[in-house]
C-alpha cells in the first residue's frame, strides 16, 4: 500500500508539470492596481495585466468593492472575459458606478482566474 502512495504522489507531480507547461492554464496575471480615478458617473481602478500567450482560454476578472465598516455590503463590478487579449502588458480599468457608493472606506478585491485555476 505505500508503493501506491509513492505512484500517486509521481503521478500527480507529472500532471502538475504538463498543467503548468503545457496546457499554460496560468497564463494571465496581475501586475499592479492603480489608485480610483473619478470618470463621469463611475469610479475606475487602473488594473495592468500581462498576457503570456496569444491565446487565453477561460481567463476571467472579477472584482468589488468591500465597505470597510461593515464588509457584509459589497458592491460587484461585472465579471468579464480575457480571453480576447493581445500578448503582452495591458492596461483596462475595472468600473464602479458611483451611484452605489457611500462616503465610507472601501476595500478593492480584485479574483482572477486562469482556466479552473484560481488565483
């Protein structure tokens, strides 16, 4: 029963290394989120993001505002695809509408997720 467990443990050491290598799930990430800037009637966060490879499946951003007082009211931004992004650096801002917002302290949570891989 322990030669199984050595097998198991090889086995999923090799699919980890063709996840990472091969099918590049981990392929987007985030490399900085800029301060709020005020735009019209929405609030928008400056998020710069690198592309490894030209073609990203199943990338998506989500992200929300979170009050710091009292963190069960949340405010969601909506949840969108990078699947249609160039290789590269990039820049896109993520949106708020302000009508929403409160004057209070609020905290950006920003997910994103690469294939099935959260990040």
């Amino acid at each position: 029963m322990g030669n199984f467990g050595n097998y198991f443990i090889f086995i999923m050491a090799f699919v980890a290394i063709i996840d990472r290598f091969i099918f590049r799930r981990k392929s987007v990430e985030i490399l900085s989120i800029g301060d709020a800037v005020v735009k019209e009637s929405a609030i928008a966060f400056p998020v710069s993001l690198r592309v490894k490879r030209s073609w990203v499946s199943n990338a998506q951003i989500e992200y929300w505002l979170q009050d710091l007082k009292n963190p069960s009211v949340v405010i969601s931004g909506k949840t969108r695809p990078v699947d249609a992004s160039k290789r590269g650096e990039r820049e896109e801002y993520l949106l708020i509408d302000t009508k929403y917002l409160e004057p209070t302290k609020w905290d950006l949570k920003v997910t994103l997720t690469n294939g099935n891989c959260r990040l």
